[in-house]
C-alpha cells in the first residue's frame, strides 16, 4: 500500500468523518484493513496515495492543498525519521507516529493547520 507521510497520522484518528462520501466510505475500507492485517507493507510516497485516490482535493494526481499537505509530510518525515521510498510494516509506522509525534509537541507543529486538527485532538488512538 503506497501511503503519504502524513496519512499515517490520519488513519490513526480516523472517526468515520470525511471531505465527502465517497471519501469516508474509502478511508473506512482502508483502516479496516490495515486493522485486520497490522504487518502489511506500506511504502512512502510522494504526492497522491492510495488514500487521495478518492479525495475531492485531488485533481488530475495533484492534490489542490499541496503546501499544507507537503509541510505536513515534511514534518512527518523528520519526526519519525523516515524518506520517500522507505517501505515498512504498517504497524511499525503507525507506532513511529504515535511515539515521535501525538506523545510530544510535534503534533500541534505538524497537524495543528489542518482542517481536522480540532477533532483528532480529542481523538485516541483506536488500534495500530
């Protein structure tokens, strides 16, 4: 599974809210089967995932909030000490991003802009 840096955060917090539809239905199949299947392989990637797939920000594998969602994947990167093309098991990411970032400051730098900052605040972690 290709994923954006940022995504691994996301998909933690993950509610069951979404930019649309068709965009929730998506991510909900996505993390049930991440959740069913926690040492499945995921590479970073640069740019659109599997995940903008279905975004409605996404035009043409261009994703319409690119400044904010790079800074966000930036931030990711350099917290968990990850690069583009890294390749690991998602259980293992998804441990980095609780460790490195929701435990310590680096959440309000790297998500504090984003429009679901509010609501991921108040979230737990549901598995890993």
């Amino acid at each position: 599974m290709n994923l954006r840096p940022h995504h691994i955060l996301c998909i933690q917090k993950f509610t069951g809210h979404g930019y649309s539809e068709e965009f929730t239905l998506h991510m909900t199949e996505l993390t049930a089967e991440l959740k069913k299947d926690p040492e499945r392989s995921v590479d970073i990637v640069q740019g659109c995932d599997e995940l903008c797939r279905v975004c409605p920000h996404n035009s043409g594998g261009v994703c319409g909030s690119l400044e904010k969602v790079d800074r966000m994947d930036r931030g990711v990167l350099e917290a968990c000490g990850l690069s583009y093309g890294d390749q690991a098991p998602w259980n293992q990411l998804a441990g980095k991003g609780r460790k490195k970032i929701f435990e310590t400051k680096e959440f309000e730098q790297i998500c504090g802009s984003c429009q679901w900052h509010e609501l991921c605040r108040r979230t737990e972690v549901s598995y890993e």
